[in-house]
C-alpha cells in the first residue's frame, strides 16, 4: 500500500489543448499523467506535441483507421488518435514493463478501455507484431533517440510497412547533432520519406496545444514508406 502511494505522488498530470485553428470552438483536451522518473517513457518530449498537432490536423483521416504507436511511453500521439475516432494500439518495449504501465495509466485517465497496449521491441519479431492486425498509420515520436537504436527501430519500421503495403510512418525526431542521420539507413531498408513543414499543420511555434513545448528545439515531421508499395 506504501509502494502504490509512493507511486501516486510521483505523478504529474499535464493538459493540452489542441484546437482548429480557424474554429477555435472545434478542440480537443488531452491529460496525460507524468511520471517523476528518469526513463525516457516517462515524459512528454518536444516531439509528442508535434506529433499530435499533425495528428489532430488530420483525424478526419484517422477516423475508423487502425494505428499503432510504436514507442509510446506516455502516448500523446496515440491517445489523440484513439478520441478523433482511430482504433488504437500503443505499443513500448517489451523489457520496459513501467512505460506499458504508464501507457494503461494514460488511457484510463482519458477514459479510453479500448485502446491496446502491447510490448514490441524494435529489432524482434515476436509474436505481438506477428499478431497485431492490418494497420493503416504507424506512429512514432522520438523515436530516434539513441543513435545505437537507429537501425533496430528501423528493423521494425521495415517488417510493418512490408506487412501493410498501404501503411505509412507518422514520425517526428529532434535534431539533436548533425552528426546523427537516418538518410543511410532508410536507403538501406528500401524506405522512402517526404519531409513535412511544420508550417503545413501549424506546428511551427515554440508553444503548442497550451504547453511550453517544443519550445526552441529543433523538431522534424516525415511520413515514410515502403519503396516498393
């Protein structure tokens, strides 16, 4: 019972607020518990916002698609999805049991029982990704953070978008130093990726939906593909 309470009170709960940007009226709040702990899944990161902005900008192209988050951690991105009318699937790695922890956290504090919340790790084909259903969007913030896991990430990438030849690759990344690049590797993997202007969803601000974040890191858009779909 100590443990539990413990536990509660290391978690921070933060509001964000996404509108329409020519019909403020039309909005979309999303809380998301924090937890005060050093793992990378634990926050919401520059990244996430950006994401969900693109997300909310285009739910009407969501509405009724199959989405999975791959690298969820707090699942901003995904649980935006999940209330413009996606069936959505979070997915973190399978050796990190308190990032899947945290993504069951998240859904019950917005009210959503039926999202799935599975483990994949990136690089390993288990039988979780073997058994996920035909998916429309795959989504992922950070998730090029350690340059170490670059490939395993893209190993994963690779095998879902193969798996679904119509499925594209939502993702943001920081820039974080120019001597870190994907360019290679997603020739490598036969992968193709059309760069999206912050600009385009209104993203492009030091603020987003009533948070300080991105603030003034440097954050991409892409949408990747197989090549050969």
């Amino acid at each position: 019972m100590e443990n539990r309470a413990t536990e509660m009170s290391n978690i921070v709960q933060k509001s964000f607020t996404f509108e329409e940007y020519e019909d403020p009226k039309q909005s979309l709040n999303v809380s998301i518990p924090e937890v005060l702990d050093p793992q990378y899944g634990m926050h919401v990161w520059p990244c996430a916002v950006v994401l969900a902005q693109y997300v909310w900008t285009h739910r009407e192209e969501l509405m009724h698609k199959t989405v999975l988050e791959l690298g969820a951690g707090v699942s901003l991105p995904g649980v935006v999805a999940a209330k413009c009318g996606a069936q959505v699937i979070l997915s973190d790695s399978a050796e990190l049991p308190l990032c899947l922890e945290n993504c069951r956290r998240t859904c019950e504090v917005n009210e959503l029982p039926n999202v799935l919340v599975v483990g994949i790790t990136w690089g390993e084909v288990s039988p979780d990704i073997l058994l996920l259903p035909p998916l429309d969007i795959i989504l992922g913030s950070d998730v090029f953070y350690e340059p170490q896991d670059f490939e395993n990430v893209l190993v994963t990438i690779s095998f879902l978008l193969r798996k679904n030849p119509e499925a594209q690759f939502w993702t943001t990344y920081q820039e974080r130093s120019t001597d870190w690049s994907i360019e290679a590797l997603l020739h490598k993997w036969n992968l193709k990726c059309l760069n999206i202007p912050l600009e385009k969803f209104h993203a492009n601000k030091d603020q987003l939906a009533g948070s300080t974040l991105p603030g003034s890191h440097t954050v991409q858009m892409i949408i990747t593909e197989d090549k050969e779909s």
